[in-house]
C-alpha cells in the first residue's frame, strides 16, 4: 500500500532553492525547478513561487518592480499577484502558474507538479455557453478590449451568449506588432486560437460591420443589412489612421496602416523602393525604424521640430531623431506636405511647404487617428467634440446596457483625479474590457489603471507611464544624449508621468507606486538618492 500522498510525491519535483535567511521581505530571485526557472519572492516573512516569465512577451519577472503582493513586468507593465499568480494588469492575458512551498529546518523547497513543469503560463477558469440561455452580449468591434470583456465574462461565470463583431479579416490580433515588425505570418499575432473561443463559446464574426445601433429595439444593423438582438453592449471599435486632406492623397502607393493588409502592403510595397513616411509620432516613427534598413531611402516629414515634441519632450524627440538619422532615415522638420504629385494615377513625387520635393514610390501617412463612433449616429449615445465614445468609470455610456472600452472612449482618469480623457493604449483598452464586463455582471468595478505605453525604434525601447498632457518641466536622470535615462514629467509640483530608456524597471516602478496612489513629489524627482524607486 502507497502512503498517501505518496503518488502525488512521485509525480512532483522538489528542490531545495535557498536558505530561509536569504531573502529579505520585498525581495525576489529567480531559481530552478527541474528545468524550470520560477519566480520567488518573499513578502510579509512569507515565501511564495510563480512563473518566472511575463505571460505578455515572456520577459524576466525577476528584473520587475515588486510592491507589495505584487509584481510589476519591466517591459511592458502587465503587473501578477505573486501568492496566486493571477494577472492583476495588462497587456498580457493570461495568469502565472503558482507552485507549492514548503520552508523546514531554515531551508526553503518548491515543488512543481511533472505534468505542469514547462507549463509557463495558465488560464484562468472559465464557463462556457448554455444553449438554454436566452441572454447575448454584443461585442462591437475586435480589438483588446472586446477580447478581454469576453474573457472577463466566462471567467465569472456568465453562460449566455457571446458575439464579437468586427470588420477585420482577422479575429483579436496583437495590432502594437503592425508598426514594430510589419512583415508577420498573421497565425503569430493571433491572440487566441480558434480552439480557444470555441472552447468557451465566443463567437468571433470576422469582416462584418455594425453600421447602426437601435437602443429601444436593442439590435443593431450591420452593413450586410443583417440585423442582431443584444441585451447587452459593449462599443469597442478603436479609431482609424486620420487620411491626408492635401491634394494626391487618393494616388495608388499612399498608404495607412490600420490592417493586417495594410501592414504587409507597406512592407511589400516599400521593399528596395523610396518611402516617405508623414508625421512623426509613436506610428510614423515606428514604420521609419521598420522600414529603415528594407528600403531604398526613407523620408518622414514632421510639422514639429522634433519627433514626439508635445507627448515626451524636444530631448528625448532630437536623440530618437538621432537614431534614425544614424541609419540614413532623413528627416523633414518644421514642414508639412501641401501636395502629392503622380504619374499614371501612381504618386511620384511629395512637394512640402518649404518648397522641398522628395521622390516617392510609397507614402505612409501617420497623422492621428479619428474614433470609430460614425455608425452610433441617431441612438443618442453621447459623444465628445472628438467623437469619442463618454463612458464613466463604470464604463457606463449614457444609454442603459451600453457600455464603451477602449481607444474609441473618453473616460475619467484616476491619477488625474477623474479628468475625462482619451488615450490609445494596448493595455488600458484590456483595463476597460475588463471592467466593462464586470458591471455588465452587476459586480460594480471601477477603472482605476495608470495607463502605460511603450514604443520600439531600432530594437530599443522606450517605456511610459502616467499621463503627462500639460507638464510643465521635465527633470532627468542618467543622460539622453547616451541613451540611458529616466525622465519624470512635472505638472503642479508633482510627478505626472515618466518615461525611460535602457533604465529598468523604473517606469514599472512609478507605474506600481502611481497605482498606489502615492503621490511622487518634483523634490523627490529632483533629489539625487533614487532609493525610494528600489532599483
């Protein structure tokens, strides 16, 4: 006869990791089961162990910002709970797998079950649909926020049914991908598998178009002139790419990048050929760093002095302008396109203000977007001057059971103390999904991320956090010119925004102390002992 227990022994792998003295509370270290590395922490004088790897794009935990019972990815800010596992902020999707601890005679043991050891990521448990039940929420629009809404709703076990429209030809991608590596094979940007929304019943409706919406019918219309009932919505289309007004803009070769399509177009289109790229924020800058070392010349036309002036500052815009400088990219300051000349209906040649010409075989333009709130014309859901989607923190628009997520919305903003505001980030959008659907539920939740952002030029990042509109001073640490720094943005006196290069995991960890509602000084920022960042 086995003890018991005894199977369950044999099917485990032990491993004695470290002395019980050798963390300290707030600490973490990266040691290996089997073949396994696993995250361990120590908090409150107790040990915990979790998935070692960010379930976003698998980067080292260990190099994170650990606050409280939680830690921080560096990278891009998704944030776990280090007891359970369970993801707590996006952008990733799924939960760290949590393993056993035992702590004896001053020695600490982790075990991990075989059959899950190079398991590195879990799903949350989910429900499925029950036929039986007559209820439908619609899911306008295919982008984070529909995902993780639907996601959301499983995960708290809501058995009706589930409709995700959208008028890509994909299901739920990684879009942050189509500017930073235009040329992918679409099946490895897929955030989920077929598998998967079939599994938990999801019904994803791909290259459909809701054009209208009829709050007393609950239906909505889609451009195919089919209709369908909902009892619930949620309006979570995103904003398109903003097109060129100057005369030329509709000559074959003037792109936008707002699809799959788009991207492998662009990509394709510019192989060995003369790019000019117009405007010079996060995309157009993006698609330069892309397209730098692919095409024959590349171009971009700023109307700014420097890239990313207004959102990060002339410091950190001249030394980015540096870097693609440094590969040939030519850049066209203080100056803006006033016509696009062509040749057999082909676009040859861009003629700017300053009287400049640039030859050109493929223009991209990246010069805002414009929310996607066109087809809510006539069901009175209230939008702003911008056409974005008003939801309150509840993501409540003013009709009752619509809901609004994500890039489209306006929506209060916790660190700047309930200020409606719109901003287009990966990882806020999943917030909203999230918290959409847990009201849908009647679990009242309230939208209380620090919104997060990242961008990628040449292989380097640069990471943000907060929300610096109206910053008044900028104070600096390590040095731009050298490409590695930590910026803290200063509006009133305090610290509303930071962004870094090659300094991690300095943005996470404001990012961890914002969501703590600690309020970070311009004297703290100011001050030369950074010890209160815990690097």
């Amino acid at each position: 006869m086995n003890k018991p227990g005894q199977s369950e022994q044999l099917e485990e792998v032990t491993e004695l990791v470290c002395q019980e003295a050798d963390l300290q509370d707030g600490q973490m270290r990266e040691v290996t089961v089997g073949d396994q590395k696993v995250l361990l922490v120590r908090t409150r004088g107790q040990y915990s162990a979790v998935g070692s790897k960010c379930s976003h794009y698998n980067a080292p935990l260990v190099k994170g910002a650990l606050v409280g019972e939680r830690v921080r990815c560096p990278f891009h800010g998704a944030c776990f709970n280090v007891r359970t596992g369970d993801i707590e902020e996006y952008p990733g999707l799924d939960s760290l797998p949590s393993y056993k601890v035992k702590v004896e005679d001053g020695k600490v043991y982790v075990s991990i079950n075989k059959k899950s050891l190079e398991l590195t990521r879990r799903v949350k448990e989910m429900c499925t649909i029950q036929p039986d039940i007559k209820h439908t929420i619609l899911l306008v629009g295919g982008g984070p926020a529909s995902l993780v809404c639907a996601e959301t709703l499983r995960q708290n076990c809501y058995q009706g049914r589930i409709i995700i429209i959208t008028k890509d030809s994909l299901p739920p991608f990684d879009k942050t991908k189509l500017s930073k590596v235009m040329h992918v094979d679409s099946s490895s940007i897929l955030l989920r598998t077929s598998d998967f929304y079939q599994q938990y019943g999801i019904e994803v409706w791909t290259r459909k178009e809701v054009v209208s919406v009829n709050p007393a019918d609950k239906v909505v219309k889609m451009s195919n002139g089919a209709s369908q009932r909902y009892d619930q919505l949620l309006i979570s289309t995103g904003c398109r790419a903003r097109p060129l007004s100057c005369p030329g803009s509709d000559l074959k070769g003037v792109q936008l990048l707002q699809s799959y399509e788009d991207a492998q177009e662009i990509h394709t289109s510019s192989l060995g050929q003369k790019a000019v790229v117009i405007g010079a924020s996060f995309i157009g800058m993006e698609v330069a760093s892309y397209l730098s070392d692919k095409a024959a010349s590349v171009a971009l036309v700023g109307n700014t002095r420097y890239p990313y002036e207004k959102s990060l500052g002339p410091e950190i815009g001249k030394m980015s302008m540096q870097m693609l400088e440094e590969k040939n990219v030519k850049f066209h300051m203080n100056d803006q396109v006033t016509e696009i000349r062509g040749e057999n209906g082909k676009v040859k040649e861009l003629v700017l203000k300053s009287g400049t010409i640039l030859e050109a075989d493929v223009v991209i333009a990246g010069v805002g977007v414009i929310p996607n709130s066109d087809f809510l014309a006539g069901s009175e859901v209230a939008v702003d001057s911008k056409k974005a989607v008003i939801v309150d923190k509840f993501m409540k628009t003013n009709v009752p059971d619509i809901f609004g997520a994500g890039d489209v919305t306006s929506f209060p903003l916790t660190i700047r103390g309930g200020q409606q505001i719109s901003i287009g980030h990966w990882q806020m959008s999943q917030a909203h999904g999230r918290v959409a659907a847990l009201n849908m539920l009647k679990k009242p939740a309230t939208i209380e991320s620090v919104p997060f952002f990242w961008t990628a030029l040449l292989g380097k990042s640069i990471r943000y956090t907060g929300y610096g509109e109206g910053y008044t001073d900028i104070i600096f640490k390590g040095k731009v010119e050298e490409r590695k720094f930590l910026a803290f943005y200063i509006k009133d006196e305090v610290v509303v925004a930071a962004a870094s290069l090659m300094f991690d995991p300095a943005v996470a960890q404001v990012a961890e102390l914002m969501a703590k509602g600690n309020a970070l000084t311009k004297a703290l920022a100011q001050a030369d002992d950074l010890s209160w960042l815990q690097m």
